[in-house]
C-alpha cells in the first residue's frame, strides 16, 4: 500500500472494538499510575491490572448504558415526580454500581487487586474517565 492508498473504512464494530482496546490501554495506564503513586491500589502485576482494565471497562460500560435506560425510561413521562424518580435512579444506578464492581473485582482478584475501598475507588473511576475523554478529544480533534 502507498501512501496514497485509503484503507477501507472501518465498520462500526470495527470502530467499537479500536474504541475498547484504547480505552483499556488508557485505564491500565491510569491503574499502574495509582498503584505506583497510592498505597491505597495495590495489584500484584501487569496481568492482573490489564484483566482488571478489562473487567472495570466491560463493567462501567454496562452502567452506563443502564443509566441511560433509566434516564430514556423516565424521559418518557412528564411531571416533577418522574424527574425526582429520574435523578434518583440514576443517581442510585451509578454510586450502587461501584459496590458492585468492587465485590466483583474482589471475586474475581481475590488479594491480587486492592482497591482501596469505595472513596479510592471513585476517585479512581473519574481519573480513568477523564483520562478517556482527554484521549478521545485528542483524537477528535486530529479528524
């Protein structure tokens, strides 16, 4: 292929499946960086952080797309009622989640991953979600 040469345009699942692989790479990145810097997050080796990157993103993916079944439920009725039910669900959908995924983290990892708790590991979730985003306005902003 020259230089000149297009690759095909890649399919949605394509798309998809690059948009995960990325994602992982940068929460594995943001994992060693706190296990480095934070004696809080502890895990064992690169192995187990990469299945950990990989088990956080399947998992908080999941949660996103129930909050927005949530929101798009309760987006369908009107009243003040249905927004409180709203905010309130997704609110309970969100911070519930991480209890979730740290018991789920702790079944699967056993003493080979410590999180540090829930605080830790919220701060933990909103670094690995800024440093997607911060990627993915890097990206955008190449096209």
């Amino acid at each position: 292929m020259t230089q000149t040469d297009s690759p095909l345009p890649a399919t949605r699942r394509q798309q998809q499946f690059l948009r995960s692989v990325l994602f992982v790479l940068v929460d594995v990145s943001v994992l060693a960086l706190f296990v480095e810097h934070w004696d809080r997050i502890v895990i064992d080796s690169y192995t187990i952080a990469l299945l950990t990157a990989v088990v956080l993103q399947a998992m908080l993916k999941a949660t996103l797309a129930i909050e927005h079944r949530i929101a798009d439920f309760f987006g369908e009725r009107s009243g003040p009622g249905a927004m409180s039910l709203r905010v309130l669900a997704t609110w309970g959908v969100l911070f519930g989640s991480k209890f979730v995924i740290l018991e789920s983290v702790d079944l699967l990892f056993g003493d080979h991953v410590e999180l540090g708790g829930i605080g830790p590991f919220i701060i933990l979730v909103i670094t690995m979600l800024a440093a997607e985003a911060i990627v993915e306005r890097l990206y955008n902003a190449l096209a």
